[in-house]
C-alpha cells in the first residue's frame, strides 16, 4: 500500500487509546520509509499505551514524542499555543469515540487537547468509532465547523472483536492526502482566492 506524500516536511500523530494504535509503529515505519526526510512527532494519550509503547514510537518516530500529559517530562513547551515543533499539520490517528467528543466539546484538559483546540494548522480526523447514533454524528458535523479540520476517507475493515465488516476512517494514506487538501485551501484563502 502506498502513503501518499505529505506536502510538507513535518507532522504530528495524536494517538488514542484504541486497539488500532497497535498498529500506529507500523504506518510510521511505513511513512518513513517512503519518505525518510519526513519529521514526524508522537504524543501518545496514557490510554493508547495499553496496546504501544512509547519506546517503539521514539525508536521510529524521528521527531518528538510524549506522552499526552502535563507532567510528561518530554512534553514540548510550544503544546499549549498549537503547535509542536514544527508540525504543518496534526493528525488524530486512531481517534477514539471519547476524544472525537472532547474536541468537539472544546475541552482542553490534555496538553494534546489543548493543542488541538488552538492550532490553526490542519487537523485530521481519522476515526475508530464503536457505533453511530444521533449523538455521535453531531460530534463530527461540529468538528466541521471549523476550516482547518478534516476527515481521513472511510475504509472497510474488520472489527477487532467480532471480525464483522466495518467502515472506518483509520486510514493514514487518505488522512494524509486530507491534510494536503485543507493546507492548499487554507493557503489560498489567505491568499484571497476561491478554492472551488
């Protein structure tokens, strides 16, 4: 599978605490493997290092990596004013139900929330949601409302408990090429031109 470039030359992952962050190392190597002058930086939520350890993240990683906590002694001094280090872009990936809701909610009770909510830099969202209902979807129509955040394309895969088919968004090629998106409009808006 290819991993379509990042038109940059520096990301960051925010990875959740769903089972899919076991995979997160995988989709870094591959990342930097096609693209080895690309700088990505890590911060980890405490829940995601159930199934992926810091350590494996800083060995593929090349760039920052935190545990997303205000007392992580690794966290960047830049988190709280949306950026770390020199990431054109963040991505949520796996983004769990209960983040998709904290950031729709506004909170910023993680130093990784908080950067979140400030940034004005492209945001995508690659979900791993459980379900859907009326609630859960409202939390992405109100993500939606703000210009640099975007959804990874959904893909089919499989359920890690049943096996059954699913449509998710963990999907890093397809989030990548979202951010690319959201970074050329948002550049020709500042410019003052359409983007159609």
């Amino acid at each position: 599978m290819n991993v379509e470039r990042f038109e940059g030359a520096e990301l960051h992952l925010h990875v959740t605490g769903s089972i899919s962050a076991a995979l997160v190392p995988w989709w870094i190597h591959r990342l930097r493997q096609l693209h080895p002058e690309l700088v990505v930086n890590v911060s980890a939520a405490r829940s995601a290092t159930r199934f992926v350890t810091v350590r494996a993240l800083r060995h593929l990683a090349g760039g920052q990596v935190w545990v997303d906590s205000w007392d992580d002694p690794h966290l960047p001094s830049e988190a709280d004013s949306g950026r770390t280090g020199a990431s054109e872009c963040f991505i949520v990936f796996p983004a769990t139900l209960d983040t998709l809701m904290r950031l729709a909610q506004g909170r910023a009770d993680s130093p990784a929330l908080m950067m979140l909510q400030v940034t004005d830099r492209p945001i995508v969202i690659a979900d791993t949601l459980p379900g859907s209902n009326e609630i859960v979807e409202s939390n992405p129509k109100t993500l939606r409302l703000r210009s640099n955040v975007g959804f990874a394309p959904r893909v089919t895969g499989a359920r890690a408990n049943s096996r059954t088919e699913a449509k998710v968004g963990f999907n890093l090629p397809g989030a990548i090429a979202v951010a690319n998106a959201i970074a050329v409009a948002n550049e020709m808006v500042r410019k003052g031109l359409s983007h159609e």
